[in-house]
C-alpha cells in the first residue's frame, strides 16, 4: 500500500498544478472564436482605388483584436469629386449603424 501512496501523491500534486495553471490564464472557449468583450466599431479601408466604410465586429484575441465579421456600409471611388461628402454622409450611417448594433447585441 505505501508503495501506491507515493505515485497518488504526485498524481494528485499534478491535477492540482495543473488546474491553478489553467485557472490563472484564464479559460478558453471550446469554439476556436473569442467573442465575449466583443465590440461594433466604424472603419476605413482603402484598397484597389476604393474607399470603403465598413462595420466591424472586434473581440480581442490571444495575439491583438480578430475581426469576427464586417459589413460594407459604402464604397467611394478614390476619384470621385464628391469624395468628402460621400464619406462623412458614409461615416454617419456606418456610427449609426454602430449603435444599432451595439444595442442589438446588447
């Protein structure tokens, strides 16, 4: 019997190592996705003579912020003359659409 004890000893000693470990970096959920702390925000992206005003849903990841999913709210071509009009009239609708989301989600 005491030749069992000490092998459960460190078993035990193990498990319990192990679960301080896992509880200190805090727990992970079992989708390979973080969303909780996730947040809408407007952006820009400028790509191929494109503007684009986009919403976007960001959660914090384990390296920096991950974009979980986007939606276009307006392209504006970079050549347009009415350029800065269209693109605060976009970033409008893009902060609009922010808090629409925000609330949903809420």
């Amino acid at each position: 019997m005491r030749l069992l004890a000490l092998p459960m000893t460190l078993i035990v000693i193990a498990v319990l190592v192990y679960l301080l470990v896992t509880l200190a970096r805090g727990a992970k959920p079992a989708s390979g996705r973080t969303t909780g702390g996730a947040r809408w925000e407007a952006d820009t992206v400028m790509e191929n003579g494109w503007t684009l005003i986009v919403v976007r849903k960001v959660a914090p990841g384990r390296n920096g912020p991950v974009e979980v999913t986007r939606q276009t709210v307006r392209a504006i071509r970079d050549d347009d003359p009415n350029w800065d009009d269209l693109y605060r009239e976009g970033m409008l609708e893009a902060r609009n659409r922010v808090s629409t989301l925000e609330i949903e989600s809420g």
